[in-house]
C-alpha cells in the first residue's frame, strides 16, 4: 500500500503543501496514487470475497473521498490507521467466512455419505425380501403337477433373481463409488483446512488459528499465558542481505523456537517478523520458559546472503501476559504487545550504552 508519509515528511517543518510548486505537485500526485490505490482494493474485495467485498469498498470509498489535495500530515496518518483498521476486520471476517463455508460443505459431503449408505442398506433388504418371494414361488411351483405353469413360474422367479442380483450388484458398486468421491473431497477439505491454519513460510501456525486457539482457552476458562515475539533489528537484515536471506532467518528463528518449546506449546506465526506462543501455565511458570527460549533462541545464525554465506547476530524482544479473569483476547494480546515494546526499548537503551 502506499504511504503518504514520506512524501509529506520530505517537506520542510511548517510548510504546507501550497508553499513550494514541487513539494505541491508531489503532494498532490501522492494523494491521487493512494486515492487510486484505496478504490482499486475496493474493487478486488468484491471480487475476492462477493459476500463481504462490498462492505470493505464502501469503507474504502468513504476514506478516498475524505482525502483531498491539500489534507494534512495528521489527516494522512489518521486514513492510513483506519485503511489498515478495516483491512486487517476484513481479512478475518473473510477467512471466518470460507472456513464456515468450508465447514457447511463437509458437513454436506458427510450426509451424503450417510445417506448413501442408507440406501444401500434399503436396498439390500429389498433384494432379500424379493429373493424370499421366488423362493416361495419355487416351494409352490413345486407342489403342482402342471408342467407347463411350474415352468413358468420357474422362468420368471430365476429371471427377477437375476434381475434382483444385478440390482442389488449395480447399487453396491454405485455406493461403493458415491464412497470413494465423498471420501477424496472429505480429503481435499482437510487439507484445505491445514493450509489455513499454516503459516506458508515457517510452517507455523497462523495468525487466525492462533486466535481460534487463544479463543478456545478463554471459554475453557484454564491458565494461559502469550508471549509476543518481535526479531530486533529485522528490516536492516532484509535492506542488506536481501528478503530471502530474511526469509532464511525467519524460518530458522521459526525452528528453534520449536525446538525450545514443548509439544503442549502452540506457536504461531502472528506476521512479518512477529510471532507468538501459548502457553498452558500460570505466569510464575510461563516467565521460566520464555528466560530459558530467550537464551536459547538468541545468538549466530548463519544465512546466505548477496555475498555468500554470513553469520548474524539476531536478538528478539518478548512480551509475556497472564490472562486475567473475564479479559477479551484483544485485550490480553494489547498487554503482551505492549510488553513486547517496552523489552524492544529496553534492548534499544542497552545497545546505546554500549556504544563507545
């Protein structure tokens, strides 16, 4: 998305944008750019999602037509936290929203199946009840002298068996095949389903399975813990080494956190250089785990970046939270991050002080 920040920072203090022609003419084309851009993502959210798209480009339309040539700095920064607001709601409603209807699908899939079965079961027992009528037929056809109507009887009886047995045969491989469908599609959306909750890069969890997660704890009202994870100095690895290299580094930071984690801790990746972990215990408990993950998961790493291999130093910054009684998720995670700046500004503090 484009930021009209650095355009209007790039003025002098003071200045307006009717001061200098250029800064103006800058100003000005930045603002229809972002302009432009909010009505585009307007328009690709209807097509992405036809059931919430509409909201998000009215919400967008409303914010582009707020903006006009000469808005200030403030105003700028206000519509790109409301832009950022509104995509960030939508996102979630929408995922929300094809999970269900992924959910209602399955559970379609699953009734077919079950009917199918059912009709199958009919099926058979109407072919053993048939198969007790010719029988029946045969006992009778027996019992009489006359040759010509036992013959007849007997071809008709062993005619509907045959018939029956083939109907029977044909319902059978047909449940059988109606079986293997359901069951490739029932596959297919459990598959679906793990991408969701995956985050594609680190194989970690994702954000919206993480809060399903953090959601699910509440309402069981047990002990829980979050620890919000930021890598410091992220975003200079990227401008030197280049976005695989950060990409190298996030999958490995990705995999020690696994490594120094127990299998009852559920990670996720909650985006960028972010990430995020559960932990069923109490603070006391949760404050010796993430002592002993800083220690394990800050140090060397080595990378390949633009010029060969190159080890770094990454260090990460932690906030830790206890969910409080009757607390929303919003507002354990609000105290987390907070958590996870002030530790950020600590490390900040110690890195210039050691400077000479």
């Amino acid at each position: 998305m484009i930021s009209l920040k650095k355009y209007l920072d790039a003025a002098r203090p003071g200045s307006t944008a009717g001061d200098e022609p250029e800064e103006a003419d800058l100003a000005s084309a930045a603002i229809a750019a972002y302009r432009s851009a909010l009505s585009e993502m307007g328009s690709c959210s209807q097509e992405a999602c036809p059931a919430l798209g509409p909201s998000l480009r009215q919400g967008l339309g409303k914010l582009e037509a707020s903006l006009s040539d000469t808005v200030s700095r403030e105003t700028v920064q206000s519509t790109e936290k409301k832009v950022q607001e509104q995509l960030q709601d939508w996102g979630k409603k929408t995922a929300s929203h094809y999970r269900k209807q992924t959910g209602e699908v399955k559970e379609l899939l699953i009734v077919m199946a079950r009917t199918a079965e059912s009709v199958g079961a009919r099926d058979q027992r109407c072919a053993g009840q048939m198969n007790a009528v010719t029988t029946r037929l045969k006992t009778i056809a027996s019992l009489e002298d006359l040759t010509q109507i036992r013959s007849s009887i007997e071809k008709s009886a062993a005619e509907l068996k045959t018939s029956i047995d083939r109907m029977t045969a044909e319902g059978k491989a047909a449940i059988e095949e109606l079986k293997a469908e359901v069951s490739t599609y029932q596959a297919k959306l459990e598959e679906a389903e793990l991408i969701a909750s995956r985050d594609g890069l680190t194989g970690l969890g994702s954000r919206l399975w993480v809060e399903g997660q953090i959601e699910r704890r509440i309402k069981a009202g047990t002990p829980l813990c979050v620890a919000v994870i930021d890598i410091n100095g992220f975003k200079p690895i990227n401008d030197e080494h280049g976005h695989l290299a950060g990409d190298e580094v996030l999958k490995q930071f990705a995999g020690e956190l696994q490594s120094v984690c127990r299998s009852a801790d559920l990670i996720g990746r909650w985006g960028g250089d972010e990430f995020i972990i559960l932990l069923d215990c109490d603070l006391a408990n949760a404050k010796v785990k993430i002592d002993r993950l800083r220690e394990w998961v800050c140090g060397s790493y080595k990378i390949h970046g633009r010029n060969g291999p190159t080890k770094l130093r990454v260090d990460a910054s932690i906030g830790l939270a206890e969910h409080l009684r009757d607390e929303s998720m919003k507002g354990l995670l609000e105290r987390a991050d907070s958590g996870m700046y002030r530790d950020k500004a600590a490390f900040k503090a110690r890195a210039a002080a050691a400077k000479p």
